[in-house]
C-alpha cells in the first residue's frame, strides 16, 4: 500500500503529510514529558492529546504540501521524469524538512519560556526581527545549533530520497493531475474554512489542551486573528443594559455621570485642592508577584523592593489585565479592560485616547514616555506619540548613560539615569512632570552589567535578571533622594505581567498576581492595601492621591473612592476574557461561550460551579462596554 502511495505522481505530497505527522509527534512527546507534573494522568486526556493532535498535524501538511502539490501538478511528464530533476525535489524537500525542523526545536524552546504552543508573542517575535533574532543570538550558541538543524536535515532527505525518486516513475497526463489537485485544494479549503484552534479545547487542564494543538497552526491562528470582533464572537447584551451596570460599578462620591445612556463620561470634583505633585512611573518588564520574599520567594532577588514595602502604599492583591508587555502599557495608560485580539497599543486607530498622559498634559504637566530600547518595537512609539507623550528610547538616550546593551536595548540603570535628567530639566524650567519609564533588563538573555549584584551577567538567569532590576531601581530612588523635586514626586513601580502565565487551567488567577508600589515618604501614608486591585485601576487611583479634578473616560476605579464590595479584576489571553469578583472568574470565550468558577488565588486552580448569572451580566458589561467605546470614539481624548 505505502508502495503505491508513493509510485505517484502526488506521492510528494504524502511524504510530506507523513514528515510533518512525525516530527510533530516527537515534538508533542519531548512537550508531553517536560508537562508531565502539571498533566491530568488518564486515559482520555493521553487519547485525546494525541487523536487530536493527530488532526490537526494531518491540518498543517495541507498547507505544507501546497508548493509540493502546485509543483507535481504544474510539471509535464517529459521534465518532471529526468534524473536530473531530482536536484530541485531534493532541495524542495530540504526546505521543508529544514523549516520542520527548526519550528520543532523553537517550539520546544518557546514552550519552555511560556509553556503554550504559539500565540501573539510568536507573532510579535516575527515581525520585530532586530529585537528578537538579537535576543536569540545572544541567548544560545546559533552556529552549534543550526549546524545541527541542518545536519538532522541532510539525514531526513537521505532517509526518504528513494520515496521522493519513486514519484517520478509514473506518467500522469495534465487532466488527471488537474483532478487530483483540485481534491488536494478542496481538502486544504475545507482544513482552513472549517477548522480552528477551539477544537483542541476538551480538557480542564490548560497543559492537556495546549499538547493537542500544533505549534504552526496556532502561530496562523494568533497571526490571523489580530482583533476579534467582540459581538460576533462573545456573549452579549444590550448595550443600553450594559452601560447601566458600568455606571453603578463607577459610581463614585466624587463623580457625576453625563446623560449619555451609552458613555460613562463623568466628572470629577473634589472637595479640597489639587495636589500638584509630579509622577514618575516605572513599568518592570516581567515582574512577577512571586518574586518577592513578601510572598515567599526564598531566593532573595528583590531584596530593596522587598524592604520597600513598609514604606509604601503597597497593594497586596494587585492583578495584571494580560500576559503581553502592551498589555500592561494598555492598562497602565488607558485604565480599560483587556478588548479581544490585539492590544489597542499594537492596534491602528489608536491615536487620541482617553490616557493618564492626555490627563495630566492638560494640567500642564511635562509627559514622557522612556523606553531603553527602540520604542518602534510592539508599535510603542507610535502609540505613546499619539496620545499626549513624548517619545525618548535608547536613540535619545546619550552615550554617557550606557552601561551594557542587549538585543533589548540599554541597561535599566542607563534609561533610570536618563529619566533622572528629564525630572532635572522639568523642574528646571518650573514645569510638573509625568514619566512613564518601561524597563527592559528582566528579559532574556538577562545579561547586566557585571559588579552590581551577587549574581555574574555571564550566568544569564531570570534570577540575575530580576535582581539587576530590583538594584537598578534602588540606585534610581537614592539618586533621586538628591533632588530638589524628591518630595513633591510619587514613586510608582508596577509590573507589566508576569514572568509566566501559563497554569494548569486556561487562565490561573495566580499567575496575574503581580507587586505594585506607590512610594513618596513626604506625601503618601505607608500601609499595606489589602483590596483586590485591577490593573486598570492604577491610573485614577493615583490622580485620585493628587485630588485632580477632570473629566473621567476611565473604566478603571479610584480604589479610594469605590465602596467596598465593588472590588474586580480582569484577566485576559488573547482570547478568554476573564471577570474575577468574590473569589469567583467568569471566563468568556469565542462562539459566545461562558463559564463559571471558583478561583484559587494562591494555586490558580479553578473549580467549575453552576453559572452566576450575576457576575455573568457584569462579565459581559465590562468587557463589551469595552468594545463598544473603542470602536464608537467614548474613548478618545476630551478636547
């Protein structure tokens, strides 16, 4: 049987099918194995891992086997029979296998970092080459791995030369190629039309699912599916329903909703003075809660912020809205809940929002955005000079500050020292600031420069990482102890995300838990602030330290002016869009479904229970109310 598959003019094509079967299947063993204590042990879910993977392999050769199938039709007999053009099969099928290959080597590279198969960081890392083919080059010995990828390549096309050879012993005529490619090419549309990547979903355990899917077709399907339309998608209400209940989860003593049905426009005015101070707020690349000894990290990594905490309004249940670094730019500076797809930072019509930057420029303040690397990356730069910010990135950044450099950018201390002379030059000249600082040390290949830390650069560990980090950020605040303007400026220092997100349910709550300090000794009582906190609320809550009166389009809260019991957070892949309130999350996902569970906030483990119709409306409220000011300009910049 295998011999006349392969005695066909399409026999190509079936080798093809059979090498992408069987490194995928070794791939998903070596992933299996590096899960297995995080994986349901039964049965069902080794069954279903490897049928469904099966499936979705058999999916992926029809995309890989279209220049094979195009090749074998196009090709009359009388060329396609000549021992020399084997040459040309031979080096199509080196491509492929060479292609096949090095995906099975990144995906269980990327597996390690993330444990998931591709999604938008895949996506992201393709488009953004300096960056990440700098990263890779500094993070792993590239000559000794591609001349092992190309080596195992010579092998694989050795090993099925013969197959390949087989093909060309047979006559087919035009007309019956053109039938046998049209079958192919129906096959291929249907594969893409009427599969997608929800099929692989038939486990509680994130891990099971993941190993079910295939890393190439997920990358296709993060890369198609940069924005998902909301209300085709997802569960949904009335939108005049739903902007009732945001209004009374918004309503505050200090704020006066406009009549708009479908805005949460309000005003906010105090009772007492404006505070003029001035905010500098740094964004930690990756800085998980679970670093802190505060929260049982045993390894001392983040020794000064650990000791900052009795010094600071520290927030104890502080959520991030993502797992991406534009996600936590998206939440820190427009204070709204995570849309499907994309974050609005990496979106197009992005320009003239409703940001902490367009706020506090029309107070007159100096708004800067400082990137240590090149804010074209993850589309920063234009989004940040699109609303309110000025733009500095490691291009602006002088020579003298520099200490080291990766594929990232420049070191923390470098962008911190840089900062430092923008406060000065604000100040200066009798203007407020606001800068918005994104570090980019805690990042792989975690390399420093050497004599700062007890840990050496050379050993590139996430422990080094965050450690430089965290006596970056010391050396930082001492230096601006020195400063004439130190105590008129709160201190804000929050993570981005985590370091990882990936748990053994879809979206584990523990994962999302990250630190966040507001630190100004002369202006802001210490105390430990035990509330759940959104990410999303980090911007009004510190106007609302300043007393700032303005005209709000935020949807996060002032957590000091919010009634308690109010208290949410939102939590997000790029496709579950998560709702946690009263140790419960509701997760909506595509083909509008809804689920609902009790959350662990310690293990991240979720247990489903009987829908709560409640949180469920609130749920789609948040999100959906979301989608709509997005797309309808209720969240563009008060002019």
């Amino acid at each position: 049987m295998f011999k006349k598959i392969f005695n066909h003019r399409f026999g190509p094509v079936a080798i093809v099918a059979i090498l992408v079967c069987a490194i995928s299947f070794i791939t998903r063993v070596i992933l299996l194995i590096k899960s297995w204590p995080f994986l349901e042990i039964n049965p069902l879910s080794f069954i279903g891992i490897f049928l469904i993977g099966f499936f979705y392999d058999v999916v992926v050769s029809c995309f890989f086997a279209i220049p094979v199938a195009l090749y074998c039709w196009l090709m009359k007999d009388a060329i396609y029979q000549k021992k020399w053009h084997r040459i040309p099969l031979f080096i199509l099928f080196f491509l492929i296998s060479f292609i096949l290959l090095l995906n099975a080597g990144s995906e269980i590279t990327f597996w390690d970092e993330f444990s998931v198969r591709y999604n938008f960081i895949a996506v992201d890392y393709l488009i953004y080459t300096t960056e990440v083919l700098g990263n890779i080059w500094e993070s792993y010995n590239i000559p000794l791995i591609g001349s092992g990828v190309i080596l195992a390549t010579v092998a694989v096309v050795f090993l099925i030369r013969k197959k390949i050879v087989a093909s060309q012993q047979v006559s087919m005529r035009f007309a019956k190629r053109s039938v046998f490619f049209l079958l192919f090419l129906l096959v291929t549309a249907a594969a893409y039309f009427l599969v997608n990547n929800r099929f692989k979903n038939f486990s509680n355990n994130n891990y099971v699912n993941e190993l079910g899917g295939n890393g190439v077709y997920e990358f296709g399907s993060a890369f198609w599916n940069n924005e998902i339309d909301y209300n085709r998608f997802y569960a949904t209400q009335n939108d005049t329903a739903n902007f009732k209940i945001l209004k009374e989860m918004l309503q505050a003593p200090n704020a006066i909703f406009t009549n708009n049905p479908l805005s949460i426009e309000r005003v906010i005015k105090n009772d007492s003075a404006e505070h003029k101070w001035n905010v500098v707020l740094i964004s930690v690349e990756s800085f998980s809660g679970d670093y802190l000894k505060h929260f049982g990290n045993k390894e001392n990594i983040s020794p000064f912020l650990d000791s900052l905490i009795p010094h600071s309004l520290f927030f104890e249940n502080f959520y991030a809205s993502g797992t991406r670094t534009v996600r936590g730019l998206e939440a820190l500076s427009l204070a709204i809940p995570p849309t499907p797809g994309q974050s609005i930072v990496r979106r197009p019509d992005n320009a003239d929002m409703f940001t902490m930057g367009n706020v506090l420029k029309t107070k007159g303040y100096d708004v800067n955005y400082v990137y240590g690397g090149n804010a074209f990356f993850d589309n920063m730069g234009k989004y940040f000079g699109g609303n309110g910010y000025t733009v500095l990135d490691k291009r602006d950044i002088p020579e003298k500050f520099v200490h080291h450099t990766t594929a990232w950018g420049i070191d923390d201390e470098g962008a911190f020292d840089y900062t430092l002379e923008q406060c000065d030059k604000s100040f200066t000249s009798g203007k407020l600031f606001f800068n918005h600082v994104m570090t980019v040390s805690n990042h792989r290949p975690y390399t420093f420069p050497d004599g700062r830390i007890d840990i050496p650069s050379a050993s590139q560990t996430i422990a080094g990482g965050v450690k430089y980090t965290d006596y970056a950020i010391n050396k930082f605040l001492v230096d601006a102890q020195q400063k004439p303007w130190f105590n008129n400026t709160l201190f804000v220092i929050v993570a981005d995300h985590c370091s990882k997100s990936a748990g053994k349910t879809d979206l584990p709550v523990n994962r999302y838990h990250i630190p966040c300090f507001i630190y100004a000794p002369a202006l802001v009582k210490p105390v430990i602030e035990q509330r759940l906190t959104s990410q999303i609320d980090l911007a009004p809550t510190v106007l609302g330290l300043m007393n700032l009166n303005y005209t709000s389009r935020f949807l996060g809260y002032d957590i000091y002016k919010t009634l308690p019991g109010k208290e949410r957070a939102f939590i997000s892949t790029y496709q579950d869009m998560g709702y946690v309130r009263d140790g419960k999350l509701v997760i909506l996902s595509p083909q509008r479904k809804i689920e609902t569970f009790s959350t662990s906030f310690t293990s991240g483990i979720a247990t489903k229970i009987a829908p709560d119709q409640l949180l469920i409306n609130e749920a789609i409220a948040w999100y959906q109310g979301a989608n709509y000011l997005y797309k309808n300009g209720g969240y563009k910049k008060i002019k």
